[in-house]
C-alpha cells in the first residue's frame, strides 16, 4: 500500500536557491491541493526553524540529508543515498537526472522526470578542470536512463523538447512545460520605476553567464546616461565581486530578495551564446523574479524561450556580442522610461511564469500519471 500520493526528491537545499525561492512554495501550492507529500532534499547546513515550521504546516513530511562532497562522485553518493530513502509513492517527481535514476533503482512505478537544464551539459561547460570535464563526459547515460526510467516529462522550456526528441528514441509521451514558476503574491507588482536608472544583478552568477559582455554593455549604458548597478549576492557566495560593471554589492537571503528588487530599474541575466544546447533548457530564476515585480530584464540571445517571449521588446532586451551596444542601451533607455514596461513585464510573467499556472501544470500532469 502507498504511504505517499507524492513523492518530490532533488538534489538541491531547500534553505538556499531555488530550493528557498521554487521548490519550498511550490510544496505548499500542492499539499493546499489536499496531496500528501514527502519531500527529500540534501542540505548543506542545518535549516532554519522558520524553513522547517513552514514544511509542518503545510503537513509536508521532509527528510533532511546531508549534502556531502562536492563534485560528479558527491553526485552519485547521492544518487545511491536517495534510491535507499525513497518511500513508495502513488508518483515519484524527481527533479533532474540523478533523483530519476535513483527512483528507478528503488523501484518506483510513476517517475515524473524533470528537466531542470541539460546537466550534464551545462556543468561540462561550465568546469574549468580537464579531469572533471572528462568525468562528466561520461555522464551521458545517465540522462539516457532517467528518460527510460519515466513515463512523464516537464521541461523548463518548450526550445529543449527538439532536442530531448533528437537523443532519446523513447522519450515519454506524457509532457508539460513549467517554466521557472515564481510566487506572484511574493514578489509583488511595482507599478513605478525608480526616479534614477538603477541595474541589478540579482543572485548567482557563475561561469556559464557573459560577464564580460554584461560589462561592455553597462559601458555602452553609462557613455549615455549615469547609472548605478548593484549585485545582490547569495549570503552562501564566497565571491567578493563579479567585475562585470557593478558599483558595489551586498549579500541577501532569498527570501529578502523580493524586497528589494522594485528599487531597481532592471536585471541583467546574460549568459554565455557558445554554451551549446544547454542554453535551450536554460530559464534562470532571475528572469522571472524581475518580470513579476515589474522589470525588464537584459538577456542574451538564444536563451531558453527568451528570444520568443522577449520578441516584441516590450518586458525584455535581447543581446548578442556582435551587437551594436550602443544601439540596446538606447532601446534599455526607452524601455524603462515607458510607463507601460512594468505592466508588461507584469503580464509576461503572469502568463508564463505564475507559481499557480505552474501548479495547475503539474496536477494536470499528474492526473494523467495516474490514468
């Protein structure tokens, strides 16, 4: 007999990241829904009690592992530790490649198997050491078994889909696409701009994001209007400063950054265009944060579904390094002096990104799980 209706296992910590800012609130969008969780995260430091009574009362049992090592062989002692935890469960949602494998091995039925990024991909590009490249080389099959262990798919964009049909011959007929899902009661709507054009790095950024051409750009911005730009880093950060243009930075919680984000007048979230097929699986956070609040945000071209939602330049600016920058600090100008950007952006993000839209996404998907 099952003991679980769900069951939701990742890898990520539920007191940093998106485990703070999607998977917490997403957790209680589905147990207000009447469905009894259990939820299986690995954790870095113990979490807070605050973080703890709110997984109580939404009557979400949650079991704590801790994290671990770093690294690919840190991945797989996890893969192994969540295949021994995993309770039975009417469905299984595992939150990217290694939690699927781990279902499979501890003999769920119902693998709910979402692609949060092309992983393996993404951390290959991203690793500056040769041996650790070569490792996650050899971490293609274990995408190839999480989509042979599941019998459902979510995606974090619609632009992956083509390409999961190209690698994997069976890949499962039982899909839906969430995007990155924020609280829109949470980060509320700010109809008004900030009287001085203010930027904003919001969160992490590491190898995988242009800094250097989130840099130029800032210039090409300042050579036409002053503008301050801030980076509001994760308190876990151990960087000191991006050098990507920013006047200064501060360190804030996630759940702080709501707060403060309608200070500013846009995001930037330029990640790198050589990055390869994992920029299709790509849709940072950050975007969608800055459009619930009610600003444009500043990306690259080809990233996720950005170059379709972002196409009519009403809630975004899309660049590329051989742009003229001059020519889209301009078109950053016009947007954030146009009384209509932050209803825009507001809309955008109510249409694609709402947590409840996302909610509704995954209770379809999972009655359909059920059949």
């Amino acid at each position: 007999m099952y003991k679980y209706d769900l069951t939701y296992a990742t890898v990520d910590s539920l007191s940093e990241g998106v485990g703070s800012s999607q998977i917490a609130p997403l957790m209680e969008k589905l147990a207000n829904h009447g469905m009894k969780i259990n939820l299986l995260t690995f954790e870095k430091e113990t979490p807070p009690d605050s973080l703890v009574e709110r997984m109580r009362k939404a009557s979400v049992e949650w079991i704590q592992i801790p994290f671990g090592n770093n690294g690919p062989f840190g991945g797989l002692t996890r893969t192994l530790q969540l295949a021994k935890l995993l309770p039975d469960s009417e469905i299984t949602h595992a939150r990217s490649d290694f939690p699927a494998v781990a279902a499979r091995f501890s003999g769920q039925d119902r693998i709910l198997w979402d692609v949060r990024s092309l992983w393996a991909d993404q951390r290959r590009f991203i690793e500056e050491s040769r041996l650790k490249r070569n490792v996650l080389s050899l971490y293609s099959p274990f995408e190839k078994l999480a989509c042979n262990s599941a019998i459902a798919l979510s995606t974090l964009t619609q632009a992956v889909v083509p390409v999961l049909e190209d690698r994997h011959r069976h890949l499962p007929g039982l899909r839906t696409v969430v995007p990155t899902a924020v609280d829109l009661d949470r980060f509320k709507f700010s109809p008004v701009m900030p009287p001085k054009l203010k930027g904003l790095y919001s969160g992490t950024y590491n190898y995988y994001y242009n800094l250097e051409l989130s840099r130029n750009f800032l210039s090409a911005l300042r050579q036409i209007v002053a503008c301050d730009v801030d980076w509001a880093k994760p308190k876990e950060s151990q960087v000191v400063k991006l050098n990507a243009g920013e006047n200064s930075n501060f360190s804030v919680s996630q759940p702080e950054m709501a707060g403060l984000m309608s200070g500013y007048s846009f995001g930037i979230s330029i990640c790198k265009e050589d990055a390869g097929l994992s920029l299709k699986a790509a849709m940072p956070t950050k975007i969608a944060e800055f459009l619930a609040i009610g600003r444009p945000v500043v990306v690259n071209q080809g990233l996720g579904d950005c170059d379709e939602l972002f196409s009519d330049g009403h809630a975004g600016i899309i660049i590329k390094s051989t742009d003229n920058l001059k020519k889209k600090a301009e078109e950053l100008i016009n947007l954030c002096m146009d009384p209509s950007t932050p209803i825009n952006c507001r809309n955008l993000a109510e249409k694609h990104f709402s947590l409840d839209v996302g909610v509704g996404n995954y209770l379809d998907l999972y009655s359909r799980m059920w059949q």
